[in-house]
C-alpha cells in the first residue's frame, strides 16, 4: 500500500503458453481476481507458436525483455517441438535468467488420496537447475561411444546449498538434507556435499544430514515424512522431485518455481496435456499453487494464504473437483472448479498454510568466478585414443612411444576400468582407451600456466602419428591434492 492508501500492485509477466496452458492460466487470473491478489500482468508470448513463426529458441525477444523488466514470471507449460526447431523453450527461459534454484514444495493436500495419505508428507525439494550434466555438453568420441560431461562448480554448489538453507529458515523448518552419488562421483556430487558441510554451520538452528541420492530415492518411498527439505544436483532433483511429486498425488497438482538472482519464474511442473487441451477439463490446482509461490515471493502473503485456504477447502470438501481428482465420471469442468475455489474464498481449512518469512536468494556479483590455489603443478595428461588394438598391443605401443619423452605411461583404461597393466578382471572393450602419462618429473605451474606445453605437443605428436586421439586432459595437483580420479582397479 502506498501513502495514499492505494495498494500497490507487481507487474508480472503472464505466459499463458500451449495445450491446457491458457486455461489454467485464465481460472488462476480469475481467482487471483478474486482474492484481490496485488498483481498487475503483462501478458506475453512463448512455445510452440513462437516457434511456428520461426523464433528458434521459442521465446521472442519482447518476451525475454518484458521478463527482464519485470523479474517476474507466471508461466504455463510449454511444447518442445518434436522434429523441428529443437530447442525448449522452458530450457532457454531457465539459462537465459540463470534460474538456478528449482524449488518443488511436496505436502500432502487435503483430499487427494494416495497410498500416502496421512503420512503428514511436507517437504520441499530444491533442485540446482542450471549446471550438471544439464548443461548438454555432449561429444561422441568414436562412433560407438558418446560422451556428456557433467559439470558442477563450488559457486553452483554453493548458492544452490545456501538456498536451501534460506528457504529452510525462512519457512520455519527443522531440517536440511543433502542427497548426492558423492561416493562415486567424488569430485563432482563430492563438491556438493564438501559445500553442504561447509556452509552447514552457518545455520546451527537446522538439522543437517547427507544422504546417497539411492538410498534417498528408497527413503522417499519407505518413510517420506522424515524430509523436510532435501538439496540436491540438477538430474538427482530430476528425478527425486517427480517421484516425491507422485506420493502426494502426481505432477498434475505440482506446483515449482526456478529463480535466479535477477529474475523468478513460477510454473506447474505438468506439461500442455495436448489429449485434454481445449476441452475446458484441466486442472488449475498446479498452476494455481505455483502462483500462490509467486505471491510469497513478492511478500503478499495475505493473498497467498486466502487464495491457499480456498483451494484446500474446496479439496478437502471434494464438491466440484476436475476429472483426475473425482471418481470416473464425476469430474467437473476447469471453469466449475474455479468457480467453487472463489466461492471459498475467505473460509479457512483444517490444513494450516504453513508460516512464512520473505526468502531471498543470497545474489552472486556477476564476475567469473575464479578460486586459485597457493599452489599448482601439472602431473601428467590423459590422452583419449580411438582403438581396436588389446589393451595389451596399446600399452605396449604406448610404452614405447613414451620411452624417450619426459613422460611415463602409468596406465590405461577403458570406461573407467584399469586394462593395462591388466588387473585380472574380465572389462568388456570399447574402441575408446583412455591412456594416462605421468610426467617422470611433475612440473610446478606458475601464472603463465604455459609450463609443459612442448611436452604435452611432443608426446601427442608423437601419439598422434600412430593413433587416432579425440581429447586430451591435465592431470593437476593443487595444494598437494591430486585434482582428478583413478580408474577403477588402480593400485
Ligand atoms: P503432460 O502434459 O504433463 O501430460 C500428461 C498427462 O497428465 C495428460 O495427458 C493428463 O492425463 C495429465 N495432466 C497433466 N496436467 C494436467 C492437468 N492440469 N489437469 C488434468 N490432467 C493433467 O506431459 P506430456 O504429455 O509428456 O507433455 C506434453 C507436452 O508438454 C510436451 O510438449 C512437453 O514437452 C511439454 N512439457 C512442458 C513442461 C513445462 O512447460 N514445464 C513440462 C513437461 C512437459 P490424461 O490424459 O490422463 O487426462
């Protein structure tokens, strides 16, 4: 409310996207209406229209504009296109803004039966949602082998695990968990978890465990009400949050929002439902709580608990509920059941909204972030080659290639596993080996980092005069630790 008395309403940018998009966007427009919710649109244009009209990424410019101005975003599902323009629009809105937290809140709704219900199931994932093998860096290396490289970094891990403790604090909960493969993947997953115990005492008012993202899974399904809110990487949260979703009723009630430092976007985590669009049959629930999320993003939190009781009520009294929430043939309409959310409006439900504090993410300058180590040194390198010799023919080979250059072959393997020297184990061979050569005397890197360049160029000269070889990685030590994994079977 400004000093006039006028209330002062937030710009948003309304995207009514594809299939039941529009329609679940109207009956939310309609009971935000109603509720006198403080929001003003700026309605816009995204999805499989867009990229009709020939705008590639399927967002056209005024679109991403009117989302930069307003740092604000409703958006309904959106189609990726199968067999033409190629990219997902939901995909570009997330990286175009840097919308790096996906939180996906999962609590048992009132009248929505499930296996689970009465597990008292409220908790809230939260998802890193730009980096991982997300970022779609993908190379085959020979014909037969692809390769995806899944990137993490110590700022991804960082603000993503200290969203996760801020969502925590802010909506009052007891406890953080973090879910990640790190023992196996120690580098990577590894990274989040070494971030979650050192960012973890900062917040000496929430519980804090780590737990293997297979046993999390497990978890879930076994005993869901000890989470409360669970951080986790890009493809773990993938999964985990749709299968959280189905224990309290499915993706069609799920509501999400992605935000970044400059701007939020609030979506249902349902796509377009192309078999039910244009029939009036959709369910707005999904939507409709993601907009519930906006609202407490922005601090009206009066709307959003008025517009909550409503929609629990009208729930928990199951009169006028859309076809997946009814019976067979019993289903209303998406108008009916707006209609009744409205009616509601005012009345509160035996299911308390839950108490809210204003969440913000913590911002991160804008620079490229850049951590050097006191000290650095260059090990070795390890050089993918494209083969059908043995493992034996190629370490041979390799050995004397070495022979007379600074480096030594310490070993090679294939996905992952030691074949030469052989272990004894019984490793099905692909065309893909990747060779590792120590340097016989480690180089100590200085700024210039130009430091065994004609080494390297010698070897892979050398190499590259007999063999195919696709890339090439430096094996590094900094601060004395070595800055990569061994192969599985290395002594
Ligand atoms: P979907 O659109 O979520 O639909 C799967 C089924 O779920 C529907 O056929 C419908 O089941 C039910 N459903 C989903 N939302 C519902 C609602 N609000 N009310 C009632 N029933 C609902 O998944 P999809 O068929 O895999 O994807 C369709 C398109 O959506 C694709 O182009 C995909 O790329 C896109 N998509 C977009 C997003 C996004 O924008 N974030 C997310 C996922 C998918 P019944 O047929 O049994 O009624």
């Amino acid at each position: 409310m400004d000093q006039s008395g006028t209330i002062t309403k937030t710009k948003v940018t309304g995207l009514p996207g594809d299939g039941i998009g529009p329609e679940v966007f109207h009956a939310t427009q309609r009971i935000f209406e109603a509720a006198a919710a403080p929001i003003e649109w700026e309605m816009a244009e995204a999805g499989a229209e867009m990229f009709k009209k020939g705008v590639g990424t399927g967002v056209p410019r005024e679109t991403l504009d009117s989302i930069a101005r307003n740092g604000l975003a409703l958006k309904s599902p959106l189609e990726t296109p199968v067999g033409f323009g190629g990219k997902s629009a939901n995909v570009t809105l997330r990286k175009y803004f840097e919308l790096y937290a996906n939180i996906r809140p999962v609590r048992e709704l009132p009248g929505v039966i499930t296996p689970f219900s009465g597990r008292g199931i409220d908790m809230v994932i939260v998802r890193e949602n730009v980096e991982d093998v997300y970022a779609g860096i993908e190379h085959m290396q020979t014909p037969s082998v692809a390769q995806c490289l899944k990137l993490m970094t110590a700022p991804g891990c960082e603000r993503i695990v200290r969203a996760a403790f801020g969502l925590a604090e802010a909506e009052t909960r007891k406890k953080v968990t973090c879910a990640t493969k790190a023992n196996i993947m120690k580098l990577t997953e590894g990274m989040m978890k070494r971030m979650f115990e050192k960012v973890g005492p900062e917040y000496p008012d929430l519980a804090q465990d780590h737990i293997i993202i297979d046993n999390c899974a497990h978890q879930l399904v076994i005993a869901p009400e000890q989470f409360d809110v669970i951080v986790t990487s890009n493809m773990n949260g993938d999964i985990i949050s749709d299968l959280a979703a189905g224990l309290v009723g499915g993706l069609g009630i799920a509501p999400s929002s992605n935000l970044g430092d400059h701007a939020a976007m609030f979506e249902a985590v349902h796509g377009s439902a192309p078999q039910i669009a244009g029939k009036g049959l959709a369910n707005p629930t999904a939507l409709l709580s993601a907009g519930i999320m906006m609202l407490r993003h922005i601090g009206a939190f009066e709307a959003a608990t008025k517009i909550e009781q409503a929609l629990f009520i009208t729930l928990a009294e199951g009169k006028n509920l859309t076809g997946d929430l009814s019976p067979r043939g019993h289903g209303v309409g998406t108008d009916a059941f707006t209609d009744q959310v409205i009616a509601n409006l005012g009345r509160s439900s035996n299911l308390p909204s839950r108490d809210y504090k204003k969440f913000e993410l913590v911002a991160w300058p804008d620079l490229t972030a850049h951590t050097e180590p006191n000290t650095r040194s260059l090990v070795g390198i390890d050089v993918f080659i494209e083969s059908d010799l043995s493992a034996q023919e190629l370490g041979q080979a390799l050995e004397a290639i070495a022979q007379d250059t600074p480096f030594r072959l310490n070993g090679i393997s294939n996905r992952g596993v030691q074949v030469f020297p052989p272990t004894g184990g019984q490793t099905f061979l692909v065309d893909h080996f990747a060779c590792r050569f120590m340097f016989k005397n480690p180089i100590p890197l200085n700024a210039s980092l130009a430091n065994g360049q004609p080494e390297i160029s010698y070897l892979v000269q050398r190499i590259g005069a007999k063999f195919t070889w696709m890339h090439i990685e430096k094996l590094q030590n900094f601060d004395g630790k070595d800055a990569f994994e061994r192969p599985q079977g290395e002594g």
